[in-house]
C-alpha cells in the first residue's frame, strides 16, 4: 500500500471517528427520540468503531512491513547493526616533490632517500688569434691558428642520491678542442658517504690540485693555467677510470686515488696504473680572510704501452690556455718512461672580493733502458693569477672541494632595479717549461718540448648564477727549438681575443 492511500483511508477513518463521536454526544443529550431509538444509535455506533479499530490495525502491519517490501537496496536492522563502520583512509602522501633551485631541476622522494637533479653546461668561444706572417714552415700548423667559434663544453646530465647515503653522477660531452665533439661519456660513477668519508668509484676528475678541483663554470679564466691542466692530464682528468677516497673537516681535506685509463681513449696492451693524492688546509678562515695551503702529489706506476712489445710512452703537452684551436705548441714528444712522479704546492689568500691564488709543480720521468749518459728529464712549471668583483661580492670557498667557486650573486642583473649582476677584473701569469737539457750535444738526452709564458687579462660579468659572459685577452710567447735538431725554432709570439658565452646549471 502507497503512502497516498495511507493518508487517504486515516483521513477517512478520522472523519468516522469523528462522526461516531459527535452522534454518541448527541445521543447522551435530552432529545424528544425514544429510548429504543437511542439504544439501538449506540449499537450501530459501537459496531461501527469496533470496525473502524479493525482498519486500523490493518493499516498498522501494512505501514511497518512496506518498507522491507518496497526498499530492496536497504538492510535489515539486524544485519545493520551487524557490519562495523569502516576506519577513515589516511590521506596519501605525494609520491615525489619537484623543485628548482639555481635554476636546476630536482626530483627527490618525499623521505629525501631519492633524488636527481638535471644539469646542463654550454659554453661557446668565439676567438681571433693576431699572428705574424711568414712563420717557417717548421712549425706546422702552429703557423695560422684557427680564429672562429666552437663549443668548448656541451653537456647534459644527471646527479643525485639513493637510499640517502649513496651519490651518483651521468654526465656526457659534446663539446671540444679546436672542434665540437661526437659526445662522449665525460663521467659515471657513484659514491657512498660515511661521514667523515666518501668513497667514489668510476670513471671522475680525481682530486689533484688547487685549479683541479674547481669547477671551469666559475673559474677565473676560460681553461685552467696550461702547467696545471697537464698535470691533471697526467694520473687525473675527465674519465679517468678510479678509487677515490676523501676525508674532510672544517679546516682541512685529504684524498687519495688509484686510476687506470680514461673512458673513451683507444684500447692498449698495457693499461696505465696511477697514484694521485691530495691534502688540503684551510688554517685562516674569518668574515673578510681566508688562507688556503695545500700539497698534492702523481705516481704514474706503469705507463700504457700502446703496442705489442713497444715501449711505455708517455707524452707530456699542453694547448696554450685557449681551445677554439686544439693546436699544441709546446711537446716533449713520446718518452718511453718507466715512471713518473710529479709534486705541487698550493696558496690561495682571500680579502673580502679580492681572490690570489698560485700553485707550483715539478715533474722527474724516469726513462726505460735509458742508454748510458742519458739523464732522467725533469720538467715544471708555475703560475699565479688573481680576481676582485667589482662590485664587492666575494669568491665562495666550497667546503667539499677545498677550492674557489664563482662569486655569489647580490644583485642578479635587473635593469628594471638598476641591478646588474656580479662584475669581476682578472690577471693571470703562468710557466710551463718542458725542456732538460735542450742544448746538450748528445741528442738522446736532451727534450726540446719549449717553453711558454702566458700573459691574461680578462672581465667577467655574472648576471646571475647561470649564465656568465667573459671577455679575455692572451699574449703568449713559445721559446722552443727544433726537436729534430734544425737550425730553426718553433719560437713565436702572439695575442689572442676569446669571448665566451655560458649557461650552466
């Protein structure tokens, strides 16, 4: 039964009720009718309500049993009473957060356990070279080096952690020397942290100097002083295969390395085996003064023999601190070497935005199956070179690697606010003599490798802490006589104007 015919049949019932009522009333009041009448009213009446109360009941057990009827989708009050009410779910936590800081794109877990972080370097030089004319033929290509443009550094990468206490870098290259690169891969290794250690394994630039360790993205000049990029070269550099381990405080850093050969080189029969090791002091360190002392040291154990039963030769050279062209001027050619050992001296004083630092290495090769009265060669060189931001911000000293790393940025380059980033003045002078013996008569045992003296000069302007444009200036003198034993030097000056452009993050 509907709940429409419900009310109908109550309204008539109390319409009845109300009719039985109002004639039971009458029937108490003195009417003229007679007493038979009225009795046989209340009869009538009675039997009507005992009726009606009937209805009524009936429409009682139709009310309750029509909603089990009418309703399917609704439970029993028993199995309702039955079932518990579930627990309220926990609001998920998100899988990963997504950041930039410095312009560099990092996905991390939300514990911190997992992280990456996307990097990218670009870094074109565009430079002219101001030689004579007429250089003699004997110096080779070195007669007209190259003016133009090319990609020194183009790479793309990632870095980061997993199950926190674990680091890990890919990075590759298309950069180049005098040309842009295939692309290769420029490191790959991971690290594990155990405080106050780092353990690193793969294929890194092991820690080996004060210049070393710095990154080229803030350095003072475009390339390194040529007498500490060779010495990189040597046990270290870019993907060099290695074990390193490093241990630092506040005030001091020690590292030490084994290597092998580098990622990318040609396959040998014999593959180097290395030794680079590195102690790093800092005993001054205030608001407006920082010293930096520090000592390093290479053992090349077994050079790479490159042939069946060939001779281990090592080939000590260097680009003029400019590499739109990847010419050498200065080589001691190849020495069949048992070993080699270098050592070198670090010194850096910071005064506020002012920044000198210098490092200083010597270099002895010892010669295999050397004839008689031929000497083991030594070689070296130094070189010192200072910076002051304009505009009084100041070189950071980065804790980790015990080195100088870009200016802060106060003031990132707005002119909207009259900001126009970090502005820096740098000079540099560096030595690199790869000669022993060069004038004595037996020819076995002299090195006419030359000498080059560099003078810098350069700006750079940091408009913020990703991108960076310098403008620098090299005056270059190669003292050098023939190897072959001529009559005429491979001796020549020139300037060079490079101008780099930079985005790194």
């Amino acid at each position: 039964m509907t709940i429409n015919r419900l009310a109908s049949r109550m309204a008539l019932i109390a319409c009845v009720s109300t009719l039985a009522i109002a004639g039971s009333a009458s029937a108490q009041t003195p009417a003229s009718q007679a007493p038979g009448d009225q009795q046989a009213r209340i009869e009538a009446l009675e039997a009507q309500l005992k009726l009606l109360q009937q209805q009524i009941n009936e429409l009682k057990a139709t009310t309750v049993a029509a909603p089990v009827q009418t309703a399917p989708a609704q439970t029993a009050p028993a199995q309702v009473a039955a079932v518990a009410p579930a627990p309220k779910a926990a609001s998920p936590l998100p899988a990963a957060t997504v950041s930039i800081a410095a312009g560099r794109p990092t996905i991390a877990s939300t514990d911190g356990a997992f992280t990456a972080t996307l990097h990218g370097v670009m870094q074109l030089d565009t430079a002219h070279y101001f030689q004579d004319k007429g250089l003699p033929a004997v110096i080779g290509n070195g007669r007209d080096l190259n003016s133009g443009s090319n990609f020194r550094r183009a790479r793309l990468g990632v870095d980061g952690r997993f199950f926190k206490n674990f680091d890990y870098s890919i990075l590759l290259d298309f950069g180049g020397n005098g040309a842009d690169g295939p692309g290769m891969l420029q490191e790959l290794f991971i690290q594990y942290n155990y405080a106050p250690f780092k353990v690193r394994a793969g294929a890194f630039a092991p820690s080996v100097g004060l210049s070393d360790a710095a990154s080229q993205n803030g350095s003072l000049f475009p390339e390194r002083a040529a007498i500490a990029e060779m010495v990189r070269g040597l046990a270290a550099a870019d993907r060099r295969y290695g074990l390193q381990v490093q241990t630092s405080g506040e005030n001091w850093l020690l590292s030490a390395a084994a290597t092998g050969g580098k990622s990318g080189d040609a396959q040998t029969f014999d593959e180097q085996q290395a030794y680079v090791g590195r102690a790093a002091f800092a005993p001054v360190k205030s608001k407006d003064w920082l010293l930096h002392l520090g000592v390093n040291g290479g053992y090349i154990a077994t050079p790479a023999q490159t042939a069946v039963g060939g001779g281990y030769a090592l080939t000590l050279t260097e680009r003029p601190e400019l590499r739109v062209d990847g010419t050498t001027l200065v080589s001691t050619g190849a020495l069949d070497a048992k070993n080699l050992r270098h050592l070198g001296a670090e010194l850096a004083v910071q005064h506020k935005s002012l920044l000198i630092q210098s490092e200083v290495f010597d270099i002895a090769l010892e010669r295999r199956n050397a004839a008689a009265g031929v000497s083991d060669p030594k070689f070296g060189g130094w070189y010192v070179e200072g910076g002051l931001v304009l505009t009084g911000e100041s070189r950071r000293y980065n804790a980790a690697t015990f080195a100088f790393d870009a200016p802060s940025i106060a003031h990132p380059f707005d002119p909207k606010t009259g900001q126009w980033g970090a502005w820096e003045l740098a000079a540099r002078y560096s030595v690199l003599d790869l000669n022993h013996h060069e004038l004595a008569a037996l020819a076995a045992d002299r090195v006419r490798g030359g000498e080059q003296t560099i003078w810098s000069a350069g700006i750079n302007w940091f408009p913020n802490s990703v991108t960076k444009v310098s403008l620098d200036y090299l005056d270059v003198d190669i003292d050098r006589l023939d190897p072959a034993g001529g009559a005429t030097p491979l001796s020549q000056g020139y300037q060079a104007v490079n101008l780099r452009s930079q985005f790194a993050f």
